[in-house]
C-alpha cells in the first residue's frame, strides 16, 4: 500500500446517559465522546470508526442532539471523517439518527458499499436482532478490487467473546471477501484476538455503564500498513468509581469503624459504593452514612450491606409506611390484561440483577424460546379477566327505540316497537318462519393471541 493508515475505533458513548439520576453523570459520557474527538484531532488520524451506540436512547433529547453536532463539527473542521453504524440501544424501526448526522455531513454512515481509507475497505453492518442473524444475507456487500485491506464494523455480542450470540467465524467465511479486521461494539470490554487469520477487536466503552465496569476506559488505535494490521489502545481519563470495604468490628460504635474508614480515601467528586462487612448486629442507618459522604463532596454514594443475618435498620418500624412501589406496580400490571409475553418482559426490565445493557438481548431470547415451546394447535384459553368483559358482553341486550302503544279498554297497557303489530300467539297452526342458521367459521390463530 501506498502510506500507512491510521484509524480510531471507538464504540458505546451512550451519550444522554443521566446513570443514577444525575446531569453531572450526563455530562460525563458526552466529555468522554469529546475527548475521543479531540485526540484523533490532535493525532491527526484518517478517520474516526464508532461501532454504534453513540446514543443511549433511540430518542435523545434536543440538548443531547446540539451538543453532539458541535463535537462533531470540530471534526468536520479538521477534515477527519467520522464513520459509524447504528447500534441497538439507538436502533429505530426507519430512518436513523445516523442517517440525519449524515445529511448534515457529519458522519458517513457505514454499509454495503466500502468506505476508502487510502486503499483500505472499510464496511459495517448495523445491529441486528438475534432470530434475524441466521437469514443474515452476506451476498450484498459490493468489494473493492483496488483494496488491500479489508475491514467489518459491527454491533454485535460475537463468539468467541463472552455472551456470544454469532459467531465470528461463520461472518468470516461467509463475506465475499478476506477480512483482516473486525472492529466490534456492544460489549464494554477491551478484548482482542485473532480468530484464523483475522483481528477482531472490541474497544470497550468510553465511560462506565455499571459499577461491573471497573477496568479503565478507552479506545483503539489500528495502524494498518504493509507490514499488516497493529491495534494499539489509549486511555482516556474518566470519572473515578471508588470501591470501598468497610469492616465493623465494634457492635456499639459501629459508625466510628465507617467514618474512619471512608477518611482514608479521596471520595470528592467521585462516584463511591460502599461494602459494609464484619459484624452483623450492629443497627445501621444508611441515611447516616449518606449524610457524611454527601459532607465530604461525594458525586454519588451507594452503600451495600454484606453482613450475612445483618440486622434490617426498618426491623423495629410498622410493617407498612408506604405502598411498596414494586408491589403496587404489580398489582395494576395485573389489571391490565397483559399475556404471558406482556408479562415476561415486564419481569425482565424489573430485574435489577439484569444490566441495563443486554436488556434486548435477554427480552429478546426469552421470548424466542417462549414461541419455540408454544403448541400453536390448542386452543388459547381466556384469562379471567378478559372472559368476564366477554361473558358481561353477550348478556347485554341490544338497544331498542319504544314508544307508547294505544290499547282498548279492558286491554293491558304495553308498550312496543313503534311501527310494528302486537304479535299474535303461536297456535301451533301456522308454519314457523326460520331464520338461515349461520355456519360456524373456524377460528383463526395468529402469533398475536398468544404474545
């Protein structure tokens, strides 16, 4: 080739993210975005690569949107271009925010068709649902002749990574030309390897999603040359997520163990969980130890109690102060005719222990398998409630129009139809007019009685 290609692989900005409940936290992801901008300024590199999720939400806020173009555009003014996919947390059913960044000439979004970098083809395939991935059709794509190197950009969980849901080999085999690379998004790790002859990388996230994520942040570096493909990576400096032990060793000073602990560490501006460990029948209030981290300048706090048989601080309250928000929200969920897949989902989104960040691909799993059992040759049974709305249904009559009918003295007073004659008694004499009996029509099945 003729000069060698740099490039920055960044991916999961989750820009508009506000993690618990704080604008500061918001504005961290979009300063770690930024950060990212500013080094591939300042390194001069021949493009920027996002592997999708540079939203958090498939529907950012304007503030969100602004602030990104202007980030943007410092890279527009240094003539670096900036190409990217959509990712699944910002996936919309039609037209992407991708695609409006790229009318504004922003971004160039990556597909079918080979980005040149010099003489590398850059490609991309958007995030797609796990039941599509095995219809994926590979015979799209358009090579380039000219090329000496090929690149994928994908948003995917890949094999042979953890939570792999395709597998990268399958991918290499079956795309139309060698891939030297493949530059991953979605899991918020730094991993790399070599599967055959190909890279296949994933840059991790630029700011913590979790307090799982506890490696430090940053990006890739790939240098692509006649020698063939390096990946470097670069750290970003990001907001610190303090760690702390605490062990209780005095039941009747336990906080004294607590303060002095957390005295020993820099807490200001940084997000900090607390571990309570040691003695159990120490009586804690949370509140208190909140109250003295918020004095030291904490960002955010979160304690965890990991005392086994710890003493609950509510133990001595009433039973009941306020409605259990969970519960009561499960009590109306109840009211509200969901099916069983209605109510699948809603399980999974409440689930604290599931991370925000596989949420599709758990939903996603959960259901396919719930379809794979389902026996589509039985009948549905109603649900109770919806079978009382049914049976309340059929005993209503049908309203009628009456008015007053005048009647002969010694005659009872009715009242009937207007327009119509009072209805002679059946003397069995007469032939009985009957009415066409309508054939039973079978019932029609479909996905949506059963999800």
């Amino acid at each position: 080739m003729d000069r060698e290609i740099r490039l920055i692989h960044t991916a999961d900005t989750h820009i508009g993210y506000r993690q618990y409940h704080s604008d500061v936290r918001r504005r961290d992801f979009l300063e770690a975005f930024e950060k990212v901008i500013d080094d591939a300024i300042d390194m001069k590199v021949d493009a920027v690569i996002h592997a999708g999720d540079l939203f958090d939400s498939r529907n950012p806020t304007l503030e969100d949107i602004l602030e990104t173009i202007q980030i943007m555009s410092k890279l527009k003014m240094a003539e670096i271009p900036l190409l990217g996919i959509v990712g699944n947390h910002e996936s919309k059913q039609q037209t992407q925010w991708l695609d409006l960044l790229e009318n504004m000439r922003l971004v160039r979004r990556l597909g079918n068709s080979p980005y040149m970098a010099g003489k590398v083809a850059i490609y991309g395939i958007d995030s797609i649902p796990r039941p599509k991935i095995q219809s994926f059709d590979y015979s799209v794509f358009e090579t380039a002749e000219e090329a000496t190197h090929n690149i994928l950009v994908m948003h995917q969980l890949m094999k042979p990574f953890p939570f792999g849901e395709w597998d990268v080999a399958e991918v290499i085999h079956s795309f139309p030309c060698a891939l030297d690379a493949i530059l991953l998004g979605d899991y918020h790790k730094y991993e790399k390897t070599m599967v055959e002859d190909t890279w296949v990388t994933y840059c991790g996230s630029t700011e913590r999603n979790s307090a799982a994520e506890k490696e430090p942040r940053g990006y890739n570096i790939i240098t692509v040359s006649q020698k063939g493909i390096d990946i470097g990576r670069r750290q970003i400096n990001t907001r610190e997520f303090l760690h702390i032990a605490v062990d209780i060793k005095d039941e009747n000073d336990a906080y004294r163990d607590i303060f002095n602990t957390i005295r020993e560490y820099d807490v200001k501006e940084k997000v900090v969980f607390i571990e309570l460990k040691g003695n159990s029948q120490a009586d804690i209030a949370y509140s208190e130890i909140e109250e003295f981290l918020d004095k030291q300048g904490v960002l955010v706090s979160r304690i965890s109690d990991l005392r086994s048989n710890a003493t609950d601080e509510n133990e001595n309250q009433p039973e009941i102060i306020f409605s259990d928000p969970d519960i009561a929200a499960r009590e109306e969920i109840k009211k509200m005719d969901l099916t069983d897949a209605g109510l699948l989902i809603d399980e999974i989104i409440r689930d604290l222990s599931v991370p925000k960040t596989t949420i599709d691909h758990k939903t996603e799993a959960s259901i396919a398998t719930m379809i794979e059992e389902m026996d589509f040759s039985q009948e549905i049974p109603l649900n109770i409630h919806r079978q009382k709305q049914v049976e309340s249904t059929s005993k209503e009559e049908p309203p009628r129009s009456e008015e007053p009918v005048f009647v002969e003295k010694g005659e009872d007073k009715k009242t009937q139809p207007s327009g119509k004659k009072k209805k002679e008694p059946d003397t069995g004499d007469k032939d009985v007019e009957q009415k066409p009996q309508k054939a039973k029509v079978p019932r029609q099945y479909n996905l949506g009685d059963y999800l």
